[in-house]
C-alpha cells in the first residue's frame, strides 16, 4: 500500500511503499527518536576488539558502527539493511562524522550490501562479532528465530553477538507497549510494521536463543523513556491529529491498568506528550 506524503521542512512529497521485510520509504532518523547515552553505546560495542570481522545487522543505527570505527583502526565491518534509504543514509553519516575528526580514511572499511536478515548472505562461521541494535523485534516470531539461526551460522566458534532490545518481563507490559506502538504504526502507515512486528518477552528471547544454540554471556540494563511527541516528525508525519489520535488511544488502554502498573511504568500525560518508562531494555551478549 503506498500514500503521498508532504514534507513540509523541506516540500517535498514522496510516496510511501511498504514491502514484506522492508520499511520502505519509511525515512526515520533513529538518532531522533531513540537518544543513547554514550555509557550505553559502549556496554553494546564494548565486545568489539582491533582486527574483528564486524557485522552490523539492520544498521539504521549508525552510531554503533562510527563508534567502532572510532575507537579501532584495523577493524572491518559489514552493515546490512532491508532499506537502501537506511544505507544510504548511514554512508553520507559516517562519512561527514569522520571527515569532521580527519578519519575519514575509516569509511573505506565499511562493506554496504542491501539484503534480508533471514537468508544472510554470507559464509558459515564468518563473523567475529555481530552488533544487532532495536531490529529483531521487526520481524514477527518465527522471522525472529530465523534470523538468529542465520546469526549463530555466520558466527564463529568463538564469536560474540550483541543485542540491544526491549526484552518485556511479563504479557502485561508487552501487550500495553505493542498495542501502543502498532497503534502509532497503523497511524502512520506503516502497513508492514503492523503485520509483522513482535515485541517479545524476556522468557521468550531466552528460550529462542537457547533452542538456536546461544547462551547468554553478559547482559547490561539500559533506562529508557518512551516519548510520543519526538515520533510527530519523524513516524507521523507532522499531524497533530494523528499525535491526538494516538493520546486517546492510549488513555483508553491505561484505563484498564492498576494503580501498580501505572506507578511502575511512572506514566505521564502531560496533555501534548504521553510518556512512560520502558520495562526492560537491555543489550544482551551471546555465545555459542
């Protein structure tokens, strides 16, 4: 399904297209919606070491692979991404961010390929290190455990695999929080994140993991707020409406919700913004 949408910062209008697996022309900063604080970014990158085969999967979140670059010379990192657009975007980032520290000569070890993260098109037991940032969640259930077989295959023997995620740690809060996103998602178009995203609980990442053949090495808590108002721009398209529309969605799902609930998740409605704390998300480590 496609839509015509008007940029009013720049005035353009483009046409958004979603694809199985894809997000399309969904063209999202994720750097504007997702804030890392510097502390976190290294507990995520922290198993990174000089001369590692470094793949970046679903790698919108650019800053994991310029944190990398920055910090190690002789590394080599493949970034991977469904979106050209996502890829696109990441080469001309990383590129101003190292012209800007006279580096620019690190950009040369980045291999950019467009491709699904369930069939990876690389040789068993090719990576030293895997960075997966907010992606496995993209995917629905079955996808999930596909894709990271596909990871432990291309891992080797003594590899590593980080993972940033929201893991929740019971239905309650998965549901509120997936019902909440796929409402801002079916909002804003984005007929495939609709479909196919499943926000997983912590039992259920360990058990996937565990069927595929990982075990979990290390694993870091990360604090993290969900705000609605920073997604105006990027996911819903400068509509107050849409932003409004979502606010009463919202309301109507925190009716339902204990005093408990709502005391721990510290949810604020502060008329224009909606926000809550995310329970849990952290970056996870694995090993085979």
């Amino acid at each position: 399904m496609t839509h015509k949408i008007h940029d009013p910062v720049t005035n353009e209008v483009f046409d958004t297209d979603m694809s199985a697996e894809s997000h399309g022309n969904r063209s999202v900063d994720f750097s504007k919606i997702h804030w890392v604080k510097k502390h976190d970014l290294q507990k995520f990158t922290s198993l990174v070491e000089d001369w590692d085969k470094v793949l970046d999967l679903w790698c919108w979140y650019w800053d994991a692979s310029l944190s990398v670059l920055e910090s190690w010379k002789n590394i080599k990192i493949y970034a991977l991404d469904v979106s050209q657009l996502q890829l696109d975007r990441m080469k001309q980032y990383i590129s101003n961010s190292l012209l800007e520290e006279n580096t620019h000569s690190q950009s040369l070890n980045i291999d950019y390929k467009k491709w699904s993260m369930i069939d990876l098109p690389y040789d068993d037991w090719y990576f030293d290190k895997i960075l997966r940032k907010m992606s496995l969640h993209e995917v629905d259930k079955y996808a999930q455990f596909l894709a990271m077989k596909e990871v432990y295959r291309t891992l080797k023997k003594w590899g590593l695999i980080s993972l940033r995620e929201i893991f929740h740690p019971n239905e309650e809060f998965q549901s509120f929080f997936q019902d909440t996103v796929r409402k801002k998602d079916d909002l804003s178009w984005f007929d495939t994140q609709v479909k196919n995203r499943y926000f997983f609980t912590w039992n259920e990442f360990q058990k996937n993991v565990k069927d595929v053949g990982f075990i979990i090495h290390n694993e870091f808590d990360i604090n993290s707020r969900f705000k609605t108002r920073i997604r105006l721009n990027q996911e819903l398209w400068w509509d107050e409406e849409k932003l409004a529309e979502w606010h009463q969605y919202i309301r109507s799902l925190i009716e339902g919700k204990d005093d408990e609930f709502i005391k721990k998740i510290e949810y604020k409605d502060h008329g224009d913004n909606i926000e809550f704390n995310i329970l849990q998300k952290k970056v996870v480590q694995l090993s085979k």
